[in-house]
C-alpha cells in the first residue's frame, strides 16, 4: 500500500478548483457576465438546463471551504480568479469589490497555512470580449496582458505560485471547433485562431509574472491523453498520430520555441509554416517553472475516412469493455504514467506538476454519508502510477486531485460529480464522501 510519505517530505498535496464552477455569484458584486453565463441560458447547451448562478456559493461560503481543504489534509489550494470579476467589460472599469474578494480568499488561505495556487484563465472570458470575437481576435491578447498586470500586481506580494492557463486545448477546441461548450462557436478556422492567440498569451502571461512577481514559480497547465491506435494498421496509427498532435503536442512544443506541430499532417504543416517566422516563435516561447499535466482518460483511435478532416473516430471504452468511470472515461494508471513519461522526454521541461486528476461517480448520499469506493480505488491506482513515475526519477512536485467539491462541471451541469465533497445544490450544505476522509488518512501520514 502506497503512503503519501512515499513522495518525499516536499511533495505537495493539493486541491483544484475554479471560479466559474464554484463561486456563484454570477451576476452580483460588480461582476459582468462571462461566457459561461451567457451560453448556459441558450436552450440545449447544459444537461438539464443547469445554470452556474449560484453554484456551490463559495463566493459566501470560502471561509467554510477553506476549512474543508485543510480538514482534508491538503496543503494546497488551487483556484482562479474570474476575469469578469475583476474587469467586468474585460477591459477598463476595475471592480473593486471583485479585487477585494481575492484579497479575502487567499489571506484566508495564508491564515490556514494553505499554499494558494492561482490559475489567471480557467475558462470564464468577460461576455464583453466574445462580442469582439474572444480568443479569435487579435485584440484579445492587449485585454489578456493589462488582466494578468493587474492580478500581478495586486496578490503578487502574496501569490508566489501562478498557473497562467488551464487546458488551452480544452477550451479552443471544445468552445471554438466543436461548440459544445462556451462561447458555442464551431469550424477551423475559429479554431486555429483562437489556438494561435491563445499560445501567444500563454507565453504573454509568463512572461509579465516573471516581471512583475519577485521569487515567482510560474506554471500553465495542459489537459493530456495517451493516444493509442486501436490497431497496428498504418491507417489506424496515423491517425493516433493526428490525434496526439492536437491533444498533447499543439501548445506545448511553441511554448518549449518548437514551434507547431506538423506532424506529417498537411493541416498542421500549414498552420505551422504561417507562424513558423522567428518573430512568431519567440513571442510563443516561455521557459516555464513548471508544467501542470491534467489527465483523465487515454484515446483508443481508429481511422474513419467520414469524419471531415481528422480522419480519426474514438473507441469508447464501454465498447471496448475497459472499466470506466460515470462519464464514460477508461480508467487506465498504466496510460497515465505513460503520458507523464511522454511529457517528461521534452528536455526544455524542468519540472511536471499533477494539477488536476480525478473521476466521477454516481454518487448517493444516504444516512448523511456518502460511500464512494470505485474513488478510492481510483485514486490508489493512478497514485501508484505516479509513484512509479517519480521514483524513476522524473522530477514531479506535487498533485492536485480534481476537485474540492462537487460543481457545475461545464456542459455536464451539476450532473458530473468529481469532489472529495458533497455539494447539496439546494442547500449549499457540505458532505466529506469517504474519499475526501480516505485522503485524510493517507495525508496524516506525511
């Protein structure tokens, strides 16, 4: 049995979470409306209408939450701050009473001895930038760069530990290429705009908290997946291939001054050749602290000549009749600590840090506790995988379980629950699910 003593005394233990899931006050306090809020009030677009108005209501209930993450045992604390929240038209007008709130949660934090961890983008662009065209226009980048500024010299006295974006692949492609979430837009070339703005800010970011941060450690974090071809076939495996430059090579090599990806593919080659001048790839580049992994699920890839311009369809792992969590993601440790391992091969990387991994459940609350077993086992299984990993030497400081609390987790609404924590969504009451005291115990023994 794995002990979290296992890691070494400096390993940081953490949990993750963000503002548009979590804090509620959506339209209050100064707040202008990002996204989030405007897309989920379009009809279709969140399982059963769910809106994140309200959400858990950590905007009032952070001091209790707080207390929750160190009840639990965690050291670290992981949360952004809501650009709309601190500029409401993303520009401009500063919301004061949004600035203070910050102030609040991370000296609440420092209070309880809890490292805060703060992400600049985790998702919630201010509604008033979309309406200029978000993360395809241009001018995205000025309204991105005077965002981290302020948050940079505002908490930076505070706030040693950055992480400037959260799952870039993420939220361009599902929100700009497939439209299933914010801001709903759809096709390529909305696609590769945003990506391409988006890597600018990336590095745009790093480098203002480099300037304006004494003793910073500055991070971005990316969503990744092993991509497996679902049989030897050279279609097959080309098409794994197409796969993984998307998901986990498209904003991680500009970043190391690699520049895009090609990947044989001649859609990548294009999009690589027209950014590929020196003057693109240096703004691209950032020697990062660190890089935060974000691993939920390996692809199994199949080549599919129907499917416009990827040529590639998934192997669900139902099908497959691979064990699989509530949102019908493969639990596989061996695939996420080979992830890890492909990451920790790009020698511009200096150290990886865990900082989202988790799994949903159907979970019951019944007698006022919630048994959630198939967590656990979860958690046992991909931490020993990352034991593994760490003790062949790969330089990883820490891991983040995803997440605190169960929230509105984007399209799913509140559907999907991920926390160590119950949320009653009517009542805001908190419940720690065994998990959350099975982390407990495995914390103590530090």
């Amino acid at each position: 049995m794995i002990k979290a003593s296992d890691f070494g005394a400096d390993f940081l233990w953490g949990v993750a979470a963000a503002a548009a899931q979590i804090e509620g006050a959506a339209d209050g306090y100064g707040k202008g409306p990002s996204i989030w809020d405007t897309f989920s009030k379009r009809s279709g677009k969140i399982k059963r209408g769910h809106q994140p108005t309200q959400a858990c209501d950590f905007y009032h209930k952070y001091k209790e939450d707080i207390a929750l993450v160190k009840t639990l045992g965690f050291s670290v604390f992981r949360f952004s701050i809501s650009w709309p929240r601190i500029l409401p038209y993303g520009k401009g007008v500063i919301n004061k009473e949004g600035i203070l709130f910050y102030h609040n949660v991370i000296d609440e934090c420092l209070a309880n001895g809890i490292i805060p961890y703060v992400t600049l983008y985790h998702w919630d662009l201010p509604d008033a930038l979309e309406e200029e065209g978000g993360w395809t226009a241009y001018s995205v980048n000025d309204s991105f760069n005077n965002f981290v500024s302020i948050c940079a010299k505002e908490y930076g006295d505070k706030v040693k530990n950055w992480i400037v974006l959260n799952e870039p692949f993420g939220f361009t492609s599902l929100g700009y290429m497939l439209g299933i979430h914010a801001p709903g837009k759809t096709g390529l070339t909305n696609f590769f705009s945003a990506v391409h703005h988006t890597a600018i800010a990336q590095a745009d970011g790093g480098r203002i908290l480099r300037a304006e941060v004494q003793n910073a450690n500055i991070g971005t974090s990316f969503s990744c997946s092993e991509v497996m071809p679902y049989t030897q076939s050279d279609a097959d495996i080309t098409a794994a291939k197409r796969i993984d430059c998307l998901m986990n090579r498209l904003f991680i090599e500009p970043t190391l001054g690699m520049g895009y990806p090609g990947a044989d593919w001649d859609l990548m080659e294009k999009f690589s050749i027209q950014h590929s001048t020196w003057r693109h790839t240096e703004r691209l580049t950032f020697d990062f602290d660190f890089i935060g992994l974000q691993n939920y699920f390996p692809l199994t890839i199949k080549y599919n000549a129907f499917i416009p311009v990827l040529q590639a369809w998934e192997v669900k792992a139902k099908s497959r009749k691979k064990p699989h969590t509530a949102m019908g993601w493969e639990i596989n440790a061996d695939s996420f600590y080979n992830i890890i391992k492909q990451f920790a091969s790009y020698p511009g990387i200096k150290k990886l840090m865990i900082t989202e991994n988790g799994a949903a459940y159907h979970d019951k609350l019944s007698g006022g506790h919630i048994h959630d077993p198939e967590r656990i086992a979860y958690f046992e299984l991909y931490l020993a995988a990352l034991l593994k990993a760490k003790n062949e030497g790969l330089n990883i400081s820490g891991y983040m379980a995803w997440t605190l609390m169960d929230n509105f987790e984007w399209a799913e609404g509140f559907n999907a629950r991920f926390g160590l924590v119950h949320t009653d969504f009517k009542t805001q009451h908190r419940t720690i699910k065994d998990s959350g005291y099975w982390f407990q115990q495995f914390l103590k023994a530090i």
